[in-house]
C-alpha cells in the first residue's frame, strides 16, 4: 500500500486478498483466486497501490513488470489496442460489480471506476 512497485499479478493457482490499512485497522477488500489478473494498471505507468496484496495460501503466481512489458508494447504495437479493449471491460465489470447491491444507501457512497 502506498507503493509504485510496477508489477502485476496472475494468480496460477492458490488465493490473494487485498487488504486496505487505514491508521491501526486493516480491512479485507477483496479475495483473488486462480485465473485472476490483479494490478493491469500498473504496467501501462506508474501507479501507488492502494491496497496490499497478501497470498493466504500455498500460490503460484506470475509475476509481470513494467519495464519487460513496455519493452513487449514496442516490439508488438497492435497489442495495445486489444490490452486496452480488455482493461475497460475488466472496469466496466468490476463497476458492476460494486453497484450490485440489494440497498440503495450502500451504493449511494460509491463511485465508480467508469467515472474516472
């Protein structure tokens, strides 16, 4: 939390969570488990996490870092527009997600990703 490290995460097999720590208190936000992407965004530039992820048990997980991906971008230029084309889906999902409450009082609060 609070750190660009430049790395994101597939998750091969095992489960993440991203936990959010505010003054004393740690809260769990979200469990990741196998076949999940985490972190996309901080590949395509600097990006301080908001959360810290933490393997809850035995994991495999790639690891992919800014600086090889970029070089990758360079060298395959068409493959831009398809990581794009998947990043706005995977927010456009993930907003869903956060309206899919039965209670309005608990969606009023939130702000979704698609705003931005």
């Amino acid at each position: 939390q609070g750190e660009d490290d430049g790395q994101a995460y597939l998750i091969v097999s095992g489960t993440v969570q991203a936990w959010f720590q505010h003054g004393e208190e740690k809260h769990l936000i979200h469990t990741f488990d196998s076949g999940q992407f985490v972190g996309g965004c901080a590949l395509l530039g600097k990006m301080l996490r908001t959360f810290t992820l933490e393997v809850v048990e035995p994991s495999v997980i790639i690891r992919i870092k800014r600086e090889p991906f970029q070089k990758a971008l360079k060298q395959f230029p068409g493959a831009f527009n398809r990581i794009t084309a998947n990043l706005v889906a995977e927010m456009a999902e993930w907003d869903r997600q956060g309206l899919d409450h039965d209670n309005i009082e608990a969606i009023t609060p939130y702000v979704g990703v698609s705003l931005l």
